[in-house]
DNA sequence: GAAATTTATTAGACTGATCTAAAAATGAGG
DNA sequence: CCTCATTTTTAGATCAGTCTAATAAATTTC
C-alpha cells in the first residue's frame, strides 16, 4: 500500500510560508529558486535548499536541484488555502475591527496559520463572501478556485484613464503614503505619459488633488483597469461622483 | 548596567502556556509542583524542570528544587496578559462568530498567542469591555486588575437557591451536556441537599425541566452564587415574580 | 571554451522544546 | 533512624528550523 495518504496533512507554519512564497513566486511567473525563496521569506539560502528537499518529499512540491521549486497539485491547494485565509482575515480586520489598510497584513500573516477552518468560515459568511480583500486582491473561495486576474501594471500602463484594481505591497509606508494621496482601489486617476526608465511617474488621482509622483518600483505593484473615457473630461461616470470615500477605515494613529 | 530591562520583554507562546499554567494552579491555591504544571500541560517532567530553570532565570518565576514555582511580579504580569486575551477572545468569538461555549476555548487557546494587541483592545471596545467570558470568568482588565471572586463551589454548596455564577471546565463534551440540560451562567436552579462523597448530585434548574444529576467532579466545576429566597417560599424576591416555583420537592418523575 | 562570477549545496553547529531512562531527594511508616 | 514509595532532577537524545563557512555546480564573460 502505498497511495495512501489523502486529506488531512496538517503542517508546520513555517511549512505554510515556504508554499506562500513559493506560490507567489509562481504567480509571478518567475521560477522559484532556492535563493529567491530566501530572500522573500529573509532566511538563508541553505535553510531553503534544506526545506525544500523536505517539501518534495513530503510531496507539496517538485524540487529540482540547482533549478528551483514547482508545487505539486496538494502544495498548491495547501498554498492557495492560506492565500485564502490571509485575504479573508485582512478583509475582517479591516471591516470589522476598523483597522487600515496597511495594518491588516501584518496581523493577517500571524492569524492565518493560527484560526481554525470555523473562524474563517464563519468571518467569510460575516462578511457575505467577498471577493477581494483591502487591496483589492482577489480571494480564493472555500474550494480553492481562484478569479484569473490580467490587470495591467501601471509601470507598462500608456497615458489615459484608470480604475486603480489592487496595490501588491504591504509595506505599511508605503501604503500608508498612498492612502495620503489618495490612491486605493477604484480611485480613478489618469496618466499622461508612460513610466519612464528612471524617475517618477506623473498621475492625476481623480480625487481632485495634486498630482502625484511615483517612482518605478512603486509603479510596479499598483494595478490598474482602463476606462472607456478620455484622461480629462468632466462628468461622465454614470456610477455616481466622487463615490470612494468610504472603505478604507481610517484609524491609523 | 544591571537594573534595565523593563517592558517588551517577548517570550514564545510555550513560555506564555507554562506561565498560564503557574497562575492556574496558583489562583486553585496549590503548590505550582513540577508534576502539577507537567500534568496540566501533558508533557514529560523533566521537560518541566528545565523550563522552570529557565524561567526562573528569565526573571518570570521562582523556582526552588523539589518544591516547585512562584510567578513573579513580572511573570504574573504576563499570565493575567494572557488570561485576559484568552477570554476576551472567547467572549469575541462567542458574541461576534455565534461560537457555541464549548467551541470557544480550544481556538481561543490557539489565538491569545496569535493576536497583536491593537486585535485585543478592537475586539474589547467592539464587546463593550466585558467583564466575564462565555463561562462567567472574569475579564482582567487592560491594566491587569482582576475581580475577586470568591464564589462557592456546587460540591460545598448547602441545599437552597442559587444562580450560576461560572463554569471552570473547557471540556467540550461537558459543557455541550450542561447546556442540553439548560444548566449555564445565570441559570437559576436549586438544591436539595448537599453534595454526597460519592453517587450524583440532584439539581433543578429554574429552566423548568427535569432534576438534572451531577457527579462530585462536575459539581467541583461549577460555582454558584446563592440567591435571597428560601427553597420552598411563595412571593418575596423582589428581584423576580414567580421565582422558583422551588415546591417541586423530590416527586416529579 | 576556459576563467570569473554567481548561485546552490554540503558540512557542521546551535537553539528551543521535547522525550526516556537512570539517579537522587523527599517524606512516611515502622 | 532506616527503608520504601513517590517525586524530582540529571543525563543523554531527538527533532525542527535555523545559521555560517566551505565547496561545488551553473552561468556569464572575454
């Protein structure tokens, strides 16, 4: 006997965080190698080489030496399973017990590997099942199915008028200057000219304000959708006006 | 440089869990022996005395060979911490996720380690400061004051009217069965006699139902409070009509 | 395509929390 | 006060996760 093993596999949380990585590497479309799962997870590289042979054998992923890592079809449900997780407490975090946006990862990333499958149904049901979290991340549902997401970055966006769709970095700085300036999800802004090689990037947020500058790097992990209407026109949007305004909970202090 | 350590001091949830246990059986008023804390933690004895060791050293306890621990000033200062985030966190996810009293210990004792403190004083304004948990315990509050209780407990409780006060037993099974039998914080019920040394102990609980029977340890877990009217009285508690309809002697079957 | 550079693996060690088995204190009874 | 049972501590190991330093494979560069 020897296809035995079905369901119930519980692991370590450190074993919980190597599959993040190495699934968010993967999403990236990058190869995840010893030594770029070690930066992400700010441990040595012999530490990953280590873990990573103990994963393949306890079947959550493929590992091919001086190659890199690739989740097996359990990894990958395991992986997606605390994805889930994660976005669900930062969404419950943020509506519930008012917290900001660039607070919730933080908490999130030590709750997820501590509530019970209960506590994260029942905050789903809370609430009413959504589909993303506070930046604007799409949550895995129960089954581990997951929205195809082909948002364009900003950094490759050519001028004209955007929807922001999510914002992937949870520097808590970082965050908290975009919320200053008024980005978050679904700010509308427009963009005169395409991100440069070097140097900021000029972008109006609709909220009326100043422009905005944005370095490359910081280009990178914003998100966007276009609109169907042209970088400065009056009223257009049939969904109302300067709607956002909600969301986004201050505290903060 | 000697006297400088004075807050932040962060110690892993296993350190968190062994100081838990040292109040536990401090509060009982015994002796925090090697046996009784390895026995409460279901680990070796040996395992005990190292740790001990360590603690001692780390300032959070007293400990003398063959005799046992005594939480210090700062140890204690931790234990009640946890104490209060364990039960404010059962009464959060009591009031706020619908768990059920029997459901709430078990993922409480996973999160109290879990949750940062910004979590905790958001879940205590969202209850309102509570000042007792699902099973009647009291909250410590933020700054560390405990309530006094001196309840007294079912199985020293002469015959008469008493309300539930608290129930200190996290088994599952046990308190699924008092709630079947109606039996919870605040239930009026009264008593016949006096608990026996051995054999079933005859409760009636106002809730109308049959007597239900007790065994001495169950009866240990339970503490009441006695409530002004004798058992077998018409009209008098001002605090309620009808009251204990407390004839009902014995007969009924 | 050989040398230089980068990336990855091996080797050896450490820390924290745990265990088992053996030795030593403690304390009760005679 | 001596012996026996009980409780506690010591000794020696294990396991998971980590590190550093040394070595080896892969890749890039000239």
């Amino acid at each position: 006997m020897a296809a035995e093993s079905q369901r119930k596999a519980t692991v370590s949380s450190t074993v919980e965080d190597y599959l993040k990585v190495v699934l968010k590497i993967e999403d990236m479309k990058q190869r995840a190698s010893t030594s770029r799962v070690a930066r992400h997870l700010e441990v040595a590289d012999a530490t990953v080489t280590d873990m990573l042979r103990k994963l393949k054998k306890a079947g959550l992923l493929e590992y091919k030496p001086y190659y890199g890592a690739t989740l097996t079809r359990e990894g990958r449900r395991m992986a997606v399973r605390i994805l889930r997780r994660h976005r669900l407490l930062e969404m419950f975090l943020h509506q519930v017990l008012g917290y900001g946006w660039e607070q919730v990862h933080q908490e999130a990333e030590r709750l997820e590997h501590a509530v019970s499958d209960l506590f994260i149904s029942r905050i789903d049901a809370l609430l009413d099942f959504p589909s993303q979290d506070p930046h604007g991340e799409a949550i895995p549902d129960a089954r581990g199915f997951r929205q195809v997401e082909d948002d364009l970055c900003l950094a490759e966006a050519e001028p004209g008028s955007y929807s922001v769709r999510k914002v992937t970095n949870s520097d808590p700085e970082f965050l908290a200057y975009l919320d200053r300036v008024g980005l978050r999800p679904a700010t509308r802004l427009s963009l005169q000219e395409k991100a440069p090689f070097q140097g900021p990037l000029k972008l109006l947020p609709e909220s009326g304000r100043e422009p905005v500058y944005l370095g490359l790097e910081a280009c990178r992990s914003i998100f966007v959708l276009p609109r169907k209407d042209r970088p400065p026109a009056s009223a257009s949007a049939p969904d109302g006006p300067a709607s956002r305004e909600a969301g986004t909970r201050g505290s903060r202090k």
